[in-house]
C-alpha cells in the first residue's frame, strides 16, 4: 500500500492530459540535446519514467525524443543514473518503431545488458533475440576488460533461454555449462572488500577481507553458497548467486539427460545401481560439461541442504533458507529426471530431510518438493513412500490453510499430480476435506485450479459427502476463521469460558461442549462417510452470524460454479440408485443451507437445473421417488421459498410420469399426482391471493397447470376436471386481487397457456399425442420422412390453436 502523498503523486502521472505531456516532453528534449545530463535533467527523466509507466495504456512520445533518449543512452560518459532511466523509459515505450539501437558493437559490459534489456523487450522477435544471444555468448567466450564483470548479462541469458532456447547452439551451451561450473563451484570464500571512503582514517589493515560466514555465525569451511553471510561479496560471489537463481531453468532448457553415458543401453535401475560403485569415484573433471554442471549443481545441492540445517541469526537469513531449500530439492529432482544414477544419492538424502522438516510447519512448504521427489522416483528405488504423503494430505492443510502461497502451491502440487493420484493413491480422495479447506478460505483465488481438481476427486463413495461439503463450503470458511481466532486467544480470555452457560458467541461455542463435537466432524481432516450430516445444522444457524464476513461471503459466491462441475461429472459415471440417492439428499438439502439469501437463490437454481438434467438422464427417477416428489410438490411452503426447484420438480413429475418411461407407473401414482398438484394450484390462485399471501410467478402457475394437464392426457378420467379448472383461469386473472398481484403481460402469459391446453384436451387422442409424444419423435428423420403421422398431427394442433385466436396476444 501506498501512502496517501505517493497515491496523490501517483494520481497526477495517471492524469497529466496528452498536451501537458508534449510540453513537458519538449522541455526533456531541449535538456538532452543540449547534453545537460545535471539534476534537473535526472528528476525530469524520473518524472517522465512514471509518467509512461504508470498507466494502463501506452503514452506516446515524440520521435525526436526517442532517438534522443537512445542517444544520450549510449554516450560514453553519460551518468548510470541517466542512463538507467532513459533505458527504463524505452522499454515502457516498447515496442517501439523509432528504435535504432544495436547491441553488435556495444563493448561495456553494463551498457550492453541496458541495450539488450530494451531490444528484448519489443516483443519475441526471432532477430532481436537471436541478435542479443549472439552477442552475450560472444562477450562470455571472451576475457572481460578490468573493471567489468559477467554479471550484468547473466540476466540477459536467463531472458534468452525463456524466449528462445534454440537460439543457442551446442558448443553454446557447453561454454554456459563450463562457465556456470566454475561460478557455481569455484567462487572465493573470503568477503569481498568495502569500497574507500577516502577519509583520513582509512588504514589498508580496516580494509583487509575476513572469511564467509554460515547462517549461524560459524565460519565457512566448504565452498561458498547462495547461504553464505558475509558484508561485502566479491564478483565471483556475485556470479554464484546469479548462476543458482538461474541454474532450474538452465537445467531444463539444456540438461536433458538422452545422451547421458550413463543410461545408454541400460535401464533405470540397472544406471542407478552402477552410480553407487562409479558415480563417486569418477573424476567429475572427466565428464563432458553437460554431467560435469549436473554433478556440481548436486553437490551444491546437497551443501545447500546441510546448511539450511543451521540456526539462522536473523529471520531473513531464515527465510532464505527455507526458499534455498525449496529450489535445491527441486533441482534435485530435475537431475535425477536427467540422469537416474542420481536416484540413490538423492533417495538417502532426502530420507533424512524429510524426518527432519516434517515435525515443523514453518518448512512446509519444503514438503511439496520432496513428495513430488519421492512421486517421481519411488518405483524406480523401490520405496514405499506412502507415508510421505500421508502426512502430506493429512497435517499440512489442516494446519496452514490460512497461508495463501502454500494454499496455491498445494493445489498446483495436486493439480499437477491428479493423475497419479486417482490412479495409485486412495488416500488422495479421502482427504478431500482437508483440500476443500483451502479452498474454502482462499476463495475465489483457487476456484479456477480447484475445478481441475474436483473430478478426480469424485466417486461413488464420495459423491454424497463432497455434495453435503460443496453445500457446507460457507459454513467450513466461517468454522476456518473461528478456529483461528480460537487459538489465538488469550489463555486468560479461554478461562473465563463457562461450559456449564449457553455459548453466547461463535467463539465461546467452538470450545462448548455442546458443539464441540459438530465443529469436529465439519473439520474433519478425511471422508467420513458413515456419519450423518443432518448434525451440523444446529451449526449452521449458530455460523449465521458470520454471514456478512468478506471471506464466508467469497466463499459461498463460487459454490454455485462448483455445483455445476460437481453435477455434470457425477453425471457421467453414477448409476441409478447413485442418482436416486442424490436426488433424496438434493431435496432435503434445498431446504439446509446457509442463511445468505444471495447465496440460497444461486444454489436454489443450480440445483433446479441439475435436477431436471438428472430425471432426463434417468427418467424413471420419477416413479421410482414418486412417494418423496408427491410429498415435496405438496408443501405450499417449497413454492416460496424454493420456487426454482418446486418448478424444476413439477416439470419432471409432468414430463417423465409416464408408462412410456417406465413400466412401473400406474393410473394411480398419475391420479395422486394430479390431485396434489391441483390442490396446490387451487390454493395459489383461488384462496391464497384473498389471505394476503405471497404471490407465485406465473411461471410457477403455468408449469403447474402444463403438468397437470399431462397428467390428465394420460388418464382421461382427469380431463373433464381439467378442463374446468382451465375455463376458470379468464375470472382468476381477471379477479381484483390477481390484477393488483400481476403485471397485464404476466396475466396474459397465465391465460394464454391456459386457452392453449383446454384446446387440446378438447381432443384427447390428440393432446396425448402433443404432450407425451413417442420418444421416436425425437429422432431426427421427422423432418424429412411423410410416412408418419407427426406432420398431420402438428397442423392438427396448429388448427386447435387457431381456433382460439381471440385469446392469445398478437
């Protein structure tokens, strides 16, 4: 964040207009041309730089103060501080059309990493890229003049190899390997020297260097690191550093171990037992540089992880531990993915890492590494590695779900890994809950990954529980937070916690007795398929306190989107009882979630749609549950207050209640529909509206009087009570209380159905026909083939519809 004078500077570069701009960039232009490179000079170029680089959109300068800006740039004696601007300033502008610079002839080492930086960044153009590879190589081959040094460009390598890694030849790449062989390997272990003040106390004896020093204060006695400490760092320690923050990509671009001698004609394992016997004893000068760099990044690979066994004085140095080591396990592992002669000497090492990390949480994310090591290379060494991601899966997300970096890091692990894991490791599904708590407190960051990895996560024995969890999500981010805020209490604060009294906040509850147990199982670390979730509703309206919380409003906006997911790949392997569990637990659910209106309305359609997508898949759902749908369309209450799926369920009981269906349905399951349906459609339109009650959508009225004219089409008995309910419907619109309830269009909408369905059944043979076709009249072959009837059945209908014109609008 910044502070409110530097929002305030930043607000005026954002808004300078175009003709304050060309003033002011014609004032920089007379300064450079008259090669005023002073102060005045310095803060006007800082100026312009935020000018150009704070906004959104590209500013345009003058042409004439680009070719200046390149000019001034590559003057012999031009200030670094000018310099760096006027580079800083074209790389905002790029790409650019007035760009006249080249790097060919440039011979300070500093100047061509400026030039080469603005080159690379017009764009990936194969030229400019190949142009400066060139020209890096050709300064790495060479003996650097005094004073100049290989760092500068080492960045510009590192761009290099990101944009185009052909670029390089082979002999290329040799030289790089020798070269970082030697910064890695061969870099002084004494401190550098602090630059002369000049005073008149300067004495050659203060300035004599001391040795490196490790995190802890001891002195270096191995070679120097990225870990190790000194006050002032010499070139080549500078090299070292660069050479390790680059060696990963390195290793990946150029490392591919095809022409290893050791896996030529051998197999992995056979390459990994003759390392034990060679690998050590043959003189690693001996290799060609490609081996030769791989063996010097282990060994220092292998430094860098007993050093991070050191007590670190200060928290920086810490933290540069803990990230080292990340990057040296992982590099580790490239190495031995290359090279399997490596597998053995890597497998102990990181045997005796692993026991050592995994009982402290703050190097947990040096975890993921070493799992994915063990991933990779446990069949190859023949390890049992379950036990790494036992912990892994069980400790690390219950403990850290609140650290955002490791949050991502895990999924991405998983993500990366899904395939695997569905495939060799049964304890990756049954610790869903545990990954569904990162996602539940870094909502919506991880959505986008997550639904990568919610399939894999899907079976038949977790399909019902990740839908109570999905529904839950709300609930766990709030539980996530109290959880928190629990443990850092004051120990004198949980003291005065009565057991005994009623919990009079979410806080005081969570260590109750009464809710110890609920708040247990919606934390629970694994599946627990046998347990009820109907326990967590007491929980529920005691979170509901929490509903306006940022996070646990996050949180519930992306269920929606995971319902979607979760239904459309349930869908594609679940069978029918599955499905008719689901559908059980959908409707008792609709009426169980978390108290957010926002949230209850978003879920409420997702699983109305997912509800008829469910009964066409498997449209004997119907009959099968037709004593629960009986009694779910039967509550007036599920109208209001879940409309979206009472509509959805009334739409199936009409469509797929149906011998052509199934074989199962009778007369009497269709005649106990239609009486519960017409009763509730009675009492919408002909008692609620004069008792002041809510009134329904005509979407609801229509959809109720569709089925139910179905119904009647299929038991003929009904159509004469049908047709008299329909003949009504002109005096209920028309009545004073559905006047002032809807709109002139929505009753239109309700009596225009209305005439259309007593049209049909005036012609029973025919409205059965319309309403419950053949399921061949899908079939695509309709619209072209006259042997059928459908045509003469379609312009019956049309006719039937004509006939009472009057009443539909238009």
């Amino acid at each position: 964040m910044f502070t409110s004078g530097a929002e305030s500077f930043l607000r005026q570069a954002r808004e300078i207009q175009d003709e304050e701009l060309r003033k002011f960039s014609s004032r920089v232009t007379n300064l450079l041309q008259n090669h005023d490179l002073g102060n005045e000079t310095t803060d006007c170029l800082q100026r312009l730089f935020l000018i150009v680089s704070v906004t959104k959109y590209g500013r345009k300068l003058d042409c004439k103060l680009v070719e200046l800006l390149q000019t001034v740039l590559c003057l012999p004696k031009c200030p670094e501080q000018v310099q760096a601007l006027c580079a800083a300033i074209l790389r905002e502008m790029s790409p650019s059309n007035y760009l006249i610079l080249s790097c060919s002839e440039i011979q300070d080492v500093k100047l061509l990493s400026l030039v080469s930086s603005i080159l690379l960044a017009q764009g990936n153009k194969k030229a400019e890229v190949l142009a400066v590879g060139q020209r890096v190589l050709k300064v790495l081959e060479g003996r650097l003049p005094e004073g100049q040094s290989s760092r500068h460009i080492l960045p510009l390598l590192s761009k290099i190899i990101s944009l185009s890694p052909a670029s390089l030849t082979e002999d290329q790449t040799n030289l790089v390997n020798k070269r970082m062989v030697d910064w890695l390997r061969y870099a002084s272990v004494q401190q550098g020297v602090a630059q002369p003040s000049g005073g008149f106390f300067s004495s050659p004896r203060a300035r004599q260097p001391g040795p490196i020093t490790e995190v802890d204060g001891a002195i270096a006695t191995d070679f120097f690191t990225v870990l190790s400490i000194g006050q002032y760092y010499t070139e080549d320690q500078w090299l070292n550093m660069q050479a390790f923050s680059m060696l990963r990509k390195w290793l990946l671009c150029y490392g591919d171990g095809a022409n290893s001698p050791h896996s030529d004609d051998k197999s992995e394992v056979d390459g990994s037992v003759m390392s034990m016997v060679s690998a050590t004893s043959t003189s690693s000068r001996l290799l060609p540089p490609k081996e030769r760099l791989r063996e010097k990044a282990f060994e220092y690979c292998q430094r860098l992880i007993e050093q991070s066994n050191r007590r670190a004085l200060k928290k920086t140095d810490g933290d540069l531990q803990k990230a080292c080591l990340i990057e040296a396990v992982t590099i580790m592992d490239i190495i031995c993915r290359q090279d399997s002669s490596y597998v053995y000497r890597t497998l102990s090492c990181l045997k005796i890492l692993h026991g050592r990390v995994s009982g402290d949480l703050a190097y947990a994310r040096a975890l993921l590494p070493i799992a994915q090591f063990f991933l990779n290379h446990s069949e190859t060494a023949a390890v049992d590695s379950e036990a790494v991601y036992k912990h892994l899966f069980s400790r690390i997300p219950a403990q850290l779900f609140h650290s955002p970096v490791l949050a991502f890091e895990f999924i991405q692990f998983c993500r990366d890994n899904v395939r695997f894991f569905t495939e060799n490791l049964n304890l990756f599904r049954q610790s869903f809950p545990n990954l569904f708590k990162l996602l539940a407190w870094n909502s919506p960051v991880l959505v986008s990954e997550f639904t990568d990895l919610l399939p894999a996560l899907l079976g038949a024995d977790t399909a019902i529980e990740i839908f109570h969890f999905l529904l839950d999500l709300p609930c766990l981010a709030a539980a996530l937070d109290i959880q928190l805020r629990s443990a850092s209490a004051p120990v004198s604060e949980r003291a005065t916690w009565d057991p005994a009294a009623k919990p009079a906040s979410c806080l005081e509850a969570f260590r109750h007795p009464l809710y110890r147990s609920t708040f247990q199982y919606l934390l629970r670390t694994e599946a627990a398929p046998r347990d009820s979730p109907e326990r967590l509703a007491p929980l529920r309206q005691l979170l509901g306190s929490m509903a306006s919380c940022p996070r646990v409003v996050q949180c519930a906006d992306t269920v929606p989107v995971l319902l979607q997911l979760y239904f459309g790949v349930v869908a594609e392997f679940a069978d029918g009882p599955l499905i008719s569990q689901l559908v059980l637990v959908l409707l008792e659910r609709s009426e169980q979630l978390y108290e957010l209106p926002a949230f209850k309305a978003a879920v409420h359609r997702v699983l109305g749609s997912q509800l008829v997508r469910l009964c066409k898949l498997h449209p004997s759902l119907v009959t099968q549950l037709c004593k629960e749908l009986l009694e779910f369309s039967g509550t007036v209450s599920n109208i209001r207050n879940k409309e979206e799926i009472f509509t959805s369920v009334v739409w199936a009981i009409g469509e797929y209640m149906a011998v052509s269906y199934d074989k199962r349905c009778t007369v009497e399951q269709i005649n106990k529909f239609f009486e519960g349906l017409e009763a509730m459609l009675f009492e919408i339109t002909q008692l609620r509206p004069s008792a002041g009650f809510p009134r329904s959508s005509p979407r609801v009225i229509t959809v109720l009087m569709t089925t139910l004219t179905k119904l009647a089409s299929r038991s003929q008995d009904l159509i004469p009570r049908m047709s008299l309910f329909l003949s009504k419907m002109r005096a209920f619109v028309q009545s004073p209380a559905m006047a002032s309830a809807y709109s002139e269009e929505d009753s239109e909408e309700i009596l225009t159905r209305a005439t259309e369905l007593m049209n049909l059944l005036k012609m029973p043979s025919v409205a059965q026909f319309v309403l419950t076709p053949p399921a061949e009249v899908a079939s695509p072959r309709f619209h072209r083939d006259t042997n059928v009837s459908l045509p003469l059945a379609m312009r019956t209908a049309s006719r039937l519809l004509e006939r009472g014109a009057g009443f539909v609008p238009g």
